[in-house]
C-alpha cells in the first residue's frame, strides 16, 4: 500500500473517532464495525439476553434483547428519520412528537414509512410529557432530549427505560448524526450499516472541507441563516445555533456571528451585515423577501436580494436544518448554494437518488426529488424549543 493512502486511511479512523468521542466515553474503532455473528454471545450480556448499554450521555443502561424492544417512544422530533437509516419501516414506534408526525406530513418520510401518519402523539405538548398518556403507551423504551430536564426528572420519576441521545458536547449536524446512528444501531443491534454512513458522511465534509480551506478570507462568501420571521420580529443564527455550524461546516462566514445562539436582529443590523446568500429555515419562503411581504421590512437593498441567493431550507426524509437522515446531503447542497462554481460538480438530483437508494433502499423519483429541493411553506406546530436547533 502506498504511505500517501496509509496517511489518509490513518486519517480517516482518526475523524471517525474525534466525531463519536461525544457519544460515548468507550468508544474506538473496532466499534464500528458489525458482529462477526449473531450467536456470538457479547461481554456484556446476561443468559436472558440482557445487556449493558452505554448511552450518548455516558449512563449505563441495562436493555433487553433487542427483539423484545417492540414499543418505542421517542420525544426528540428528528430522530425517527435517522431511525429510517437503521430500520426499513418505523412499526416498533407507538409514539412520536407532533413534530415528527408534522415533518412527515410535509416530507418524504411519509411515503417511505406511511405508518409514521398513524402513530400517536397525544403524550407530548411541545417539550412537557403529558405521563397518563405517555404509560398508556406501554413503552420498552423512550429516547428523549436531555436538554429538557423536565423531560429527564418526569421518566426517572416513573421508572421507564430511557435513554438521553444528547452528547455531552453539543456539536454540529453530522456530530449528531453520527452519534444516532450509532446509538440506534448498538441499542436495536443492527449495526450493519453503520460504516458505510459514517464513511461518507466524513468524506462529504472532508471533501467540502478540502476546497474551502483553501479560499482567503475575502473570498469566502458571508451567509445568514433566518430562523424564523415574521411582520413582528427576525430571528437568525448566530453562534452556537445550529444555523451557525452549517455555515462554518461549508466553508461560509456567519455575519450574525457576534449573537449568541438565536436571537432577534432589526433591519439596520442585516443592512450592515449585507449578507451574501440568505437561507430561510421556519415559516417563511424566498418570494417573501424577494416581494417585501412582511410589513415594516425593506429587504429591496440588501446584496442577497439583489443577486438573487436567498434559499429555502430542503425537505428531504426530514427538515434538512435539524440533523436527520439527509445530514450529508445538506452538507452538499449548502456548500453547492455558498460556492456554485467550487462545487460545480455536485449534481444535487443525482446525489439524492444515489443516497437514497444505497442508504434508505427507497428508489426515489425524479418527483419526489423535485420536492425536497423545492419545499411547500410548512404548517404550525407546537415544538420543544432549543432541541439541536
């Protein structure tokens, strides 16, 4: 083997790790990769099957056999579509968020698993558990975002098994990502597909990465993201937001950099700004920019508007903005939208039905491509705030 392909073998176990050391404290390379056997009895298992799971967090969790985690609860709005990398259909689920069901609704995911539209929410109002409800559902396990301690001290209280997805540092999309699919995998043993994601998740960014890195600084385009507007107030990303890391993942300046998390900002602070390319995640579209639809803004002046880069957010599997199953290919169509001609080779449509015929194994039309790429102004939901957004 040539020492130039020895470096970036090297290299690449390297990323793979740096990106799971936020998932588990136990975590190296050897974890990667598939059971040699199903009948091959694991350390950490009991006779009955039972075993030790080490969750995101670092907690120690005892999980029966796989095949007995038949009821799942889940009050984390994105993570059924990372589910969908791991598992064909969603049946083990008898709860999901109103979030999830609202982005299926308006997604793909709808159509590659229909019976997400069927499973029950009532036990969730924005980030509170509603318990009644939640016990009717008999769950084996409930995944929940540890950022809500309500959510953490409500479970505990009630003795159910669950278990925290979120990491111990917060990272970007694909950290997130990487971080599910491996907890998913390990937790419902179905680890095979596991290598392969992480893979070209890694490559996608070290590729991004590649060309950026080598822009000066004047050359680097100046993006902001739009959280959420409206007539009343603008609320973009700025440091630590999850809007903030898609802009830094591809190869962008964050001129909204100087606010913490996410924050309102006036017309005055986006005419200094005057950002290159806008991206526009809740409730609003391109047209309404582009139109001056919301009363008391004039967005006529600012350099986006002018050259015509202001962008809606995809709708693939899910939300293309929150990490899901579709991380890597957000990756691509940012970076693609921030430096068209760097990324000139990234033929967006193709890419999507190559990803989702490898990775999901659904044979997507040209259609359905159509519309991940060009999203419907979505509905209204009560949702968690600060949930990896």
């Amino acid at each position: 083997m040539h020492k130039k392909n020895i470096r970036l073998g090297i290299i690449l176990g390297l990323t793979v790790i740096m990106l799971f050391a936020g998932c588990s404290q136990q975590i190296n390379q050897a974890d990667l990769q598939p059971e040699k056997s199903d009948t091959e009895p694991a350390e950490n298992k009991g006779d009955d099957g039972t075993r030790v799971y080490i969750a995101p967090n670092g907690e120690e969790i005892e999980l029966p056999p796989a095949h007995e985690i038949n009821r799942v609860v889940t009050t984390s709005v994105p993570l059924p579509s990372a589910y969908r990398l791991i598992e064909q259909d969603l049946s083990r689920f008898v709860g999901i968020h109103p979030g999830s069901k609202n982005d299926a609704e308006s997604s793909i995911l709808s159509k590659m698993a229909p019976e997400i539209l069927d499973i029950p929410t009532s036990f969730m109002m924005g980030a509170d558990i509603n318990v009644e409800e939640l016990l009717k559902l008999k769950p084996d396990v409930v995944f929940y975002y540890g950022g809500f301690k309500n959510q953490a001290e409500t479970l505990d209280n009630i003795g159910i098994t669950a278990i925290d997805t979120r990491p111990p540092q917060r990272g970007n999309a694909l950290d997130m990502l990487m971080c599910w699919v491996k907890m998913l995998g390990e937790v419902f043993e179905n680890e095979n597909k596991i290598t392969d994601i992480v893979d070209y998740g890694i490559s996608s960014m070290n590729e991004i990465a590649h060309k950026t890195n080598q822009l000066k600084d004047d050359e680097k385009v100046r993006s902001l993201v739009i959280f959420k507007i409206s007539s009343k107030k603008i609320i973009v990303s700025g440091t630590g937001n999850q809007g903030d890391s898609w802009i830094k993942l591809t190869g962008a300046v964050n001129v909204a950099e100087s606010i913490n998390g996410t924050s309102t900002a006036n017309m005055e602070q986006i005419y200094d700004w005057n950002p290159d390319v806008i991206y526009i995640f809740n409730d609003a579209m391109p047209e309404d920019l582009f139109n001056n639809t919301f009363k008391g803004q004039d967005w006529s002046e600012v350099k986006a508007i002018q050259d015509g880069r202001v962008y809606k957010i995809p709708v693939g599997i899910a939300r293309w903005f929150p990490p899901s199953g579709d991380t890597p290919l957000m990756m691509k169509w940012m970076a693609k939208n921030n430096y068209p001609e760097l990324f000139s080779h990234y033929d967006m449509p193709s890419m999507i039905k190559a990803y989702y015929n490898k990775y999901y194994e659904y044979d997507i039309s040209d259609e359905e491509i159509h519309g991940i790429l060009n999203p419907i102004r979505e509905k209204q939901v009560t949702r968690g705030q600060g949930e990896n957004y």
